[in-house]
C-alpha cells in the first residue's frame, strides 16, 4: 500500500467506523421500535403481562446465566478458541457453587464455581491448545466429564448433610438483593397505570430497582469490563489477535498460547458464574443437570450477538425474556406473535428494497405464517415458547449470517512455531 | 515402515488413553473420600457379569455402535454431526407413533417403520445440510440448535398425541404381531438379545464398503483429508456435505430401534436418550474406523451396563463411568496427535537421514 493511501485512511472515517457508528445508531432504533410494538400489541391485545415489571425481572433473572455463558463463549472464541465445552463447565460452576456456599458462605461459593469452571476449561486449553486437538472434539468430552463429575460428585458430598441428597442440595444462603428505595414504587406505580410507552419503559427500570440481586450487577459489571478489557487494552488487541491471525500475532511477538490460555480459563469461570447464578440466585438449591442446555443458548446467544458484547447482552436478554413468558400466561405470548409477525414483515419490505429478494421472500412467508397463526388461534403452547432460542438462532444464522463476523481463525488449531 | 510397527502405532494411543482414564478414575474416587477404594471399583467393574448383564452388554452395543457410525459418516469428512441425538430422538419418535397405529400389518409394518425412522433422521440432519451448503452456517451450531427443538417437538407432540397413564405419557403399543423378540441364548429370564441388533451388523459392513470399495467413500475421505485437494480434483464439496449429512441422519433414525422393536413397544418413558452422545465418543475413540469402533462400542456398553451393580456393592456412584467415558475420549485424541506428531518426526529424520548419506559420498 503506498504512502499517499495511508494518509488518506487517516484523514477520512474508515468505511468500518461508519459502519459500526451505523450499527450503533441501528441499536437504539430497534430497541426503540421494539418498546413502541411491545406497548401497541399491549394495548391491542389487553396482555398487560408482557411488559409488566414482574415479566421483566424473571428475564433478568432468566437472561443472567445465558449472559454469563455467552461472555464466556466471546473471551474464548475472541482468542480463537470455539468452546463448545461451556455446558460441562457450567455444570461444574452449579457444583462448586453449592459446595462451597454451603461450607463457607456465598460469597466463597462464587469464587469456588469460578474455580470449578476454570478447571474445565483448563481441560479444554490444555487439550486444545498445547495439544492441538479438535475445539469441537474436547468440548464434546468436556460435557460428557462434566455431566458425569457433578452427578458423581454430588452424591458422594451433598448425600449425607442435611437439606442434602444425592441429586440436590438445598438450604444455601443466598446472595443479598438491593432495592433503590422510593423510586422503585414510583416506577412500579407508573407500570401499573397502563400508558402507552411511558408504563412498558418504567416496567423495565422497575425491574432494575427491585430486589434485584448483587449478581446481577456483579455481571452487568463484568460486560462492560469485557467490552473495555478486549477493545480498549493493549491485552484485548493481542487476545483478539490471537483469533484472527495467530501467526501474524505471533511474529509481532506475542505469546499465543499464554493469551489463549487466558482466554479459555477466564472462559470457563465466567461459565462456572453462570452455574453459580443458577444455583445461588435463579433457584433455591443445587439439583444435578441444572444448567438444562443453558450453556448451548449461551453460545447461541453470542453468536446472535455477533461475537460482541453488547450484541450478547441484547440477545440473551430477548432469550431470557421469551422464557421468562413461556412461565406466565400463555395468552402473553399469543399477543407477541403479532409483534413478530409485523416485525418480520416490515423486515421482509426493507430487505426486498435493498433488493434481497430471496431473503425477503423467506422474511414474509415467515411473517404470514406468523400472522395466520396468531389469527387463527387462541394461545400458544408452552413448549413453542422454549423453542425460541434456537429458532431465532437458526433463523438469524441463516438470513443474516453476511452479517456476522466471528473472528477470522476461530476454531482452527495453531501450533507455535508456525508463523515461520 | 514394517506392518508390526504399523500396527503397534496404530495401538500405542488407545492404550495410552485407556490408561489415563483408569488412573483419572481411580484419582478421583481416592479424591472422594468414599468409604470404597478404587480397588474395590475396578474389582467390581472387571468382575465377569452374569447372563443377564451380558445380554444387555450385547445389546447396548449395538445400539451405540449404530451411534457411532452416524456421527462417523460426518466425521470421516470433517463435518460435525452434533445432532444424532435429536435426530434419533426424532425418529424414534415417529416411527414408535407410526407402527404403534398398526396400519399395516406385521412384518410390513417393521420395515415401514424402519423407513420413516431413517427417512425423519436424514431430513432432520438434511436441515443442517442444507443450511451448511446454501447458508454457510456451520453444522456444529445448527445441529446442536436441532437438538434442543427435536426435544421439545418431541416432547411436545407426545403429550398432545400420547396415551396417559398415571403421570406417564407414551405411544400407542406396538401390535403384537410387529414385535421382534430376538434370540435366547440363556434362560428366560434373561432377556434376548434382539433382532434388531442385526442393523448394526448390516450398518457396519455397509459402512465398511461404502468406505473402502465405493468412489462416494473414497470422495469421503478425500475431502476429510483435505478439502483443498479434493476440490481441486473435481469433487463436489456441497454435494458430498449433503449427502453425508443425509445419510448420517438416516443412520441415527435406526439408533434405537433395536430395543423397539426388541422390549420397548412404545416410545415413552422407556426411551433411552443420550446414546447420540455416547456415539460421538465412541467415533471418537474408535478413530471413525468401522472395527475400531466395534471396540469402542463394546468398551461402552460394558462400563455403563457394569457400572449399574456398583451401587449394590459399594458406595460409589455408578455416574463415575461417565467420567472414565469423558477421560478415555479426550485422552485418546490427545494420544493420536501426540503419536501423529511423533510419526512426522521420525520420518522427517529418516529422510534427512536419507538426503545427507549420499551428499556426504559425494563429497568424500
């Protein structure tokens, strides 16, 4: 590349900043479109349910450990390593949790589902990256240990105490919960008034406000740390360097398997938090297999997100909210089928203009299908409502995958020494 | 190389690998704390079970042996089948519901049955095909999406259709006349071992063939060894993803028809999940070969269907064989590449040997 092109690369925004200073402004007009649809389908359908503060707060709580295992899905993959393994590490966390919660308090207990989380992905490092085995293959036999080792664990530990059994463990103390005071009531007051917008927007900060637990923030925390950690930070340049040319990487000089390693161990504590969420927060108790293929929606939810931060914030929220209303009634979620159902449609009318006829034909048969369906029935079983998760991955997979971009050398194995 | 070397590389993994799950095991039960030693484990593991449990061992394997040529057929050419399991899920599913309906009669309606089992298989993992080839989206992502949605329609249209007893839900009994038993070779009481046993056979040699003596199998492998060259000696990549997608689908719909056919009669409680897996270890461990995974098949089937008398015995959870399962699968791929790595090493010296001889002639 000559001089003068440099130059003129410095001088102009690049094509990439305009189109990621685009994607922010795109953020905010869904989200704000999103809110006006949730409140007019609310008003035509009289489901108050759907953005009433209670609704919201069980997706918090649902969309937690889903974040948790999706920030762990983005440090490892950002780094290059796909970690399917994040289901068994989970697992592990739900262990530790309860183990060390129980014989030395909550706050230990995080630590030690970190701990336990770590130790699963030190398996998948070690297997991974000083070996070089298949990133698929070690995360398929990180979940096969991980599903047996807290079974096993768990009735060789918890049998015997009390509030103990071989599948469970109960009677944990559980992590404070903070509620601003004041300004909780009065947001809760106004989500029960039932105006347009102004009752959906209050419902969701009345979420924030009430009971909500110190984990929560705990993770809210730990995104924006990411978001900074991996952008900002010489240390997330090299991290993401790793993912997208191991070898370039390392002829600069960086230690790629020491930032992989980093980057699979903070991969698998941030999937053991994920467990800890589950069993300290989300419920009363340890119970073997809790995560429930929470570690899967996860690693979904990252890639929904566009191995972004934020991106997986939004998409684990959405999944959170859709099983946090297949809980509630099912009338709520006949209501949104209209919501999707225009949503998919005016989709459908935007990508046919930018002359994507065949992802608009998709697009549109999909939301006249979605349409008749909330026309021509009453409610929706609750099962179609679990569905959704994987659904709209597939779906966002499958029309929108130009859009995403997992970093370059994700998934392949790199042996040091190779760059030459 | 001579063939006895060969053979003794060929070896040198898995044993190292089984070596390592059995001291991973033995640590973690001596970690335990259990009243039970790691001794007493592998005295109650290794002991010679009885007629009963040998006829479960048979008939386990060959269920997962089924298993493992599913996820094999991808795995031969570097496609990952995550998905047998929703897809066996699935298919059992409908096939149970179909010849539960008894439209057709007895032996008609096993192979009926049989079809539509392989037929809901392939169309599941043709999904994922379909999505690789046209879409680019990767298998591993959407297969293991299919699976989550397999369980829930599953689970879902059973208790819509289902029969409900009790607080169990399951599909319309198979007819008498479309039962398969299967071969005594104890006393009654324990068990055959079932007909249906015989698709892992046919599954098997089929494999085999298709492996070795057809051009789609020499494609097949081609294509796993290097896509690159494959493409570039003229083989269609998207067709061959296609088509190995469907078959592996169709090999998943058998899974668990044996038992079926065999004992089950409907699809309900009695449904075994998970061997989806259990197959893709057992790929895995047999290194995707049609024998190798014989082995591993059986090595499975005997530390679970084992694993079951250790809590009469001890005090150990019978959920630790997943472990030494877990342990054995990741241990035997790290041993091949250790191997793999130390087999390019050594020929690299053979051949510098090779080169500098006769430049060092040369030169006196």
């Amino acid at each position: 590349m000559s001089t003068t092109e440099t130059q003129l690369d410095k001088c102009a925004p690049s094509p990439r900043a305009k189109r990621v200073a685009g994607m922010y402004r795109s953020y905010w007009l869904v989200l704000l479109l999103a809110v006006v649809g949730l409140s007019l389908v609310r008003i035509a359908t009289g489901a108050d349910d759907i953005s009433a503060a209670n609704t919201l707060r069980a997706a918090i709580l649902s969309a937690c450990p889903i974040l948790l295992a999706g920030m762990g899905g983005l440090w490892s993959e950002r780094a290059g390593v796909v970690n399917i393994g994040l289901e068994g590490q989970m697992l592990l966390g739900t262990w530790g949790a309860a183990y060390f919660t129980y014989h030395y308090g909550p706050w230990v207990g995080l630590l030690g589902a970190a701990a336990f989380g770590a130790i699963g992905g030190l398996m998948h490092a070690i297997a991974t990256i000083t070996f070089g085995v298949d990133h698929i293959v070690s995360g398929v036999a990180i979940n096969i240990i991980g599903l047996g080792a807290t079974v096993f664990l768990a009735e060789a530990f918890f049998s015997d105490l009390q509030y103990g059994g071989p599948r469970q463990l109960t009677g944990l103390d559980g992590l404070p919960f903070v509620t601003v005071p004041g300004v909780s009531d009065a947001l809760n007051n106004l989500n029960d008034r039932g105006w347009f917008v102004i009752s959906d927007v209050a419902g969701l900060l009345a979420a924030l406000t009430t009971r909500i637990s110190v984990m929560t923030i705990l993770i809210l925390v730990i995104v924006i740390l990411t978001s900074w950690l991996l952008w900002h930070t010489p240390f997330g340049l090299r991290l993401r360097s790793c993912g997208e040319s191991p070898a370039a990487a390392e002829s600069l000089g960086v230690n790629v398997y020491r930032y992989k390693y980093i980057a699979v161990l903070v991969s698998g504590s941030l999937a053991g938090l994920g467990g800890a969420f589950l069993a300290l927060v989300a419920a009363s108790g340890f119970t073997t297999n809790q995560t429930g293929g929470r570690g899967y929606i996860g690693l979904a939810a990252m890639i929904f997100g566009n191995w972004n931060p934020f991106g997986t914030l939004g998409a684990s929220l959405l999944f959170g909210y859709t099983d946090a209303l297949r809980l509630r009634t099912p009338s709520a979620v006949h209501a949104l089928l209209l919501l999707v159902a225009v949503g998919l449609l005016a989709y459908a009318a935007w990508r046919f203009y930018r002359g994507a006829r065949v992802a608009a034909l998709v697009l549109g048969l999909l939301g006249v299908g979605f349409l008749l369906w909330f026309l021509l029935t009453d409610t929706v079983p609750r099962e179609f409502t679990g569905m959704t998760p994987y659904v709209v991955t597939l779906l966002v997979l499958a029309l929108a995958s130009q859009r995403l971009r997992p970093p370059a050398a994700d998934g392949q194995v790199y042996r040091k020494g190779s760059a030459g | 190389m001579s063939s006895l070397k060969r053979i003794g590389f060929a070896l040198l993994a898995p044993v190292i690998a089984v070596l390592i799950a059995v001291l991973a095991t033995s640590i973690v039960i001596a970690a335990s704390g259990s009243d039970s030693s790691a001794t007493d484990f592998w005295s109650v593991i290794l002991s010679k079970p009885d007629n009963r449990l040998l006829v479960n061992i048979v008939n386990q394997t060959t269920m997962i042996y089924l298993a493992a040529v599913a996820a094999a057929i991808g795995f031969r050419m570097g496609l990952f089948n995550i998905g047998v399991e929703g897809q066996y899920m699935l298919a059992s599913y409908t096939a149970a519901t179909f010849a539960g309906a008894a439209l057709l009669p007895g032996a008609v309606n096993i192979l009926a049955a049989l079809v539509i089992a392989m037929a809901v298989g392939a169309i599941w993992a043709g999904i994922a095909g379909i999505l690789r080839t046209t879409r680019g989206v990767s298998e591993v992502i959407s297969t293991i999406m299919l699976n989550s949605i397999a369980a829930i329609l599953v689970g879902y249209l059973l208790d819509q259709h289902g029969e409900h007893g009790g607080n169990q839900v399951r599909t319309k009994e198979l007819p008498e006349s479309s039962q398969l038993s299967g071969w005594l070779p104890f006393e009654k009481p324990d068990g055959p071992i079932w007909t249906l046993g015989l698709l892992a056979v046919v599954v098997g040699i089929g494999f085999w063939v298709l492996l070795n003596k057809t051009r789609f199998g020499f494609d097949l492998r081609a294509t796993g060894a290097s896509q690159t060259a494959a493409v570039a000696s003229g083989i269609k990549v998207n067709r061959m993803v296609l088509v190995s997608m469907l078959l592996s689908g169709a090999v998943a719909g058998l899974i668990w028809m044996p038992a079926y056919f065999g004992s089950a009669h409907s699809y309900g409680t009695t449904f075994q999940a998970g061997l989806g897996f259990t197959g893709i270890a057992v790929a895995l461990l047999g290194r995707n070969q049609p024998v190798g995974m014989v082995f591993g098949a059986v090595l499975f089937a005997f530390l679970s269907t084992q694993s079951n008398t250790l809590t009469f015995q001890t005090d150990i959870s019978p959920s630790i064989v997943q472990i030494t399962q877990g342990v054995a699968v990741l241990a035997v791929v790290i041993a091949y590449e250790l191997v793999r790595r130390y087999r390019i090493r050594l020929e690299q010296r053979s051949v510098a040997k090779a080169r500098t001889a006769p430049a060092q002639e040369v030169a006196a």
